[in-house]
C-alpha cells in the first residue's frame, strides 16, 4: 500500500485503492476523515485552528488550515469523485491539550466543537472519534478497505471500527486518554 501524506494544514482525496492516506503527530489539531465506500474515495483533512476569521490572508491562501473553510472543500473535493454525504463514514481525531497543559488557549477543545458544530449543521454524523487527551496522535486511512488506523504517542497502531460504540474511544467528546 502507497501512502500519501497528509501535511499540516493540508488535505487529500482519493480514489485510488492501493493508497492509504496518513497524518501524523496530530495535537490540538484535528484530523477529519472521510470514506465512501459504494464510491471508493477516502479523504483526510488535517486543520489547526477553528475560524478563518481570525486571519482571513491565511485562509485564502490556505483554506485547509481552518475548520470552516477546510471541511467543506474536503467533502466537495470527495463528491467531485462521486462520494455522497449520505454514504459518508466520518471519524474525528485530534484536539488534544498538548503544549497548552494550563489550558490558557484551549486550541484542542475550540477546534473540536467548531468541527462538530460544522458537521452538525451540515447534518453529518460522525461514526468514531478519538479526541482530546494529551497525547499526540497519528491516523492512516486505507481507500480501498476504509478501514482506519489509530497510533498515540507509545502506543500501538489500533484500528478504530466504524461504530463508536465499538470503540473504546470517545462518545462524550473525551478520548479513551482521558478516562484513566
């Protein structure tokens, strides 16, 4: 399998099956990813901060770096390969507390509900998240199976199912890091 890397600020859409879309080192951003798989495209998307507004240069030339401007290019960029919303798994991983410990900024937590808040009102559901915490997190999405991979700072790389109840991850907005 091909991997295509996924930089910070950054997003990638594919429909190729033998690739596998990975980012890493994830701390207080997030990653959305999305997988279609009556159309085979995955996608990823790896943002930093919440609003464009806060620095609307930036947002133009980098759209990928916000959560309001990055999310819906990903999801128009996976429909321009034939992807439909309603077909769409979406997982969420991310927004942790890494360098902030004192949680001055609180960048993790204000990326996290402007993600939801977004895929909220645009009325998609997420399947399975693994956020907040204080750890670093790497994720890999595999086009052609959608299955998707999680790896924490020590840890082994785990496959997070569809299902978040199947998870031992995050079903209230706290990542399995925080749970003890």
């Amino acid at each position: 399998m091909k991997s295509l890397v996924v930089q910070v600020a950054d997003c990638q859409v594919s429909k190729d099956p033998e690739k596998s879309l990975v980012t890493y080192a994830l701390g207080s951003c997030i990653a959305v990813a999305i997988h279609d798989s009556a159309a085979g495209v995955g996608g990823l998307l790896h943002l930093m901060l919440p609003e464009s507004s806060i620095d609307r240069v930036k947002a133009q030339s980098n759209p990928y770096m916000f959560a309001d401007t990055g999310i819906p290019l990903l999801f128009r960029n996976a429909y321009e390969y034939g992807a439909e919303k309603r077909r769409l798994t979406v997982r969420l991983v991310g927004g942790a507390q890494v360098m902030d410990e004192n949680g001055v900024f609180n960048i993790g937590k204000r990326n996290y509900l402007a993600v939801r808040k977004i895929l909220w009102k645009a009325g998609v559901l997420v399947s399975g998240e693994d956020v907040g915490g204080n750890v670093s997190r790497t994720v890999r999405l595999e086009v052609g199976s959608g299955k998707f991979w999680l790896r924490t700072a020590g840890e082994a790389e785990q496959e997070m199912p569809l299902s978040r109840t199947d998870w031992k991850g995050a079903t209230d907005g706290l990542s399995r890091h925080d749970r003890g």
